[in-house]
C-alpha cells in the first residue's frame, strides 16, 4: 500500500544544481505528516549512505557534513511530498538518491526506515 517515488535526478556538470522530489503514495499517504523522511545516496560500487532527513513537523533537518551548506530539505505535507534541493554538486555527490519513510521521530540509519522509494540516478562530471 506505501509507495514512494523519487524524481528529478539527472546529470549535471559541478556546480550545478538539481531538486529532487519524492512522493508519497497508498496508507502513506494519508497519513504523510506522521513519517520522518530521509534522504541516503549511493555510489557505484559502495555501500548507502545518509544524506539528509527532516522530521514529520519539518522542524529538525539534518545534513551529512559532506552536503550540509549546500543541500536543502523541504517537505509539503499538503502534497505528501518532500524535495532535496541540491546546489553547487561535486563529483562526489554522484550516485543514485532513494528517499526513505519511518514513524521514528528521528533516524539517520537505513535500517531504521521501513519503506523506500526505487531511486533516482544523480550524476555530477567534472
């Protein structure tokens, strides 16, 4: 029934920029404002990493040191959607970005979310 969808990835040179969007869908749905949503990237070839999460009043963003500064995260329970606006992009920020859902109050581990969305493909040249 839960179903999230990520869009809005793409390729980029460095220092450009990109906003992602991520969906929600299903029982997730109608019930958006109760989940915390996160954000984790992975690269070719290495393990998933965290990127970014808010909590389900909006109140608490968190960020990776390696995207705090220039990565942004919103959310519009209205829509059941979140966004990751993502600005001055290196190369290092290439990989593949999933969004994530968990009814904890706050989690910045990957085994701690308990739906995902499929992905979108970002990828930043030099």
């Amino acid at each position: 029934q839960v179903q999230l969808v990520e869009s809005g990835g793409g390729s980029v040179q460095a220092g450009g920029s990109l906003r992602l969007s991520c969906q929600a869908s299903g029982a997730s749905g109608r019930t958006f404002s109760s989940y915390t949503i996160g954000w984790f990237r992975q690269a070719p070839g290495k393990e998933r990493r965290f990127v970014s999460v808010i909590s389900w009043s909006g109140g608490r963003p968190y960020y990776a040191d390696s995207v705090k500064g220039r990565f942004t995260i919103s959310r519009d329970n209205a829509k059941n959607t979140v966004a990751l606006q993502m600005n001055n992009l290196k190369p290092e920020d290439t990989g593949v970005y999933c969004c994530a859902i968990t009814m904890r109050s706050y989690a910045l581990e990957s085994h701690e979310y308990d739906y995902w969305g499929q992905g979108t493909p970002v990828t930043v040249s030099s």
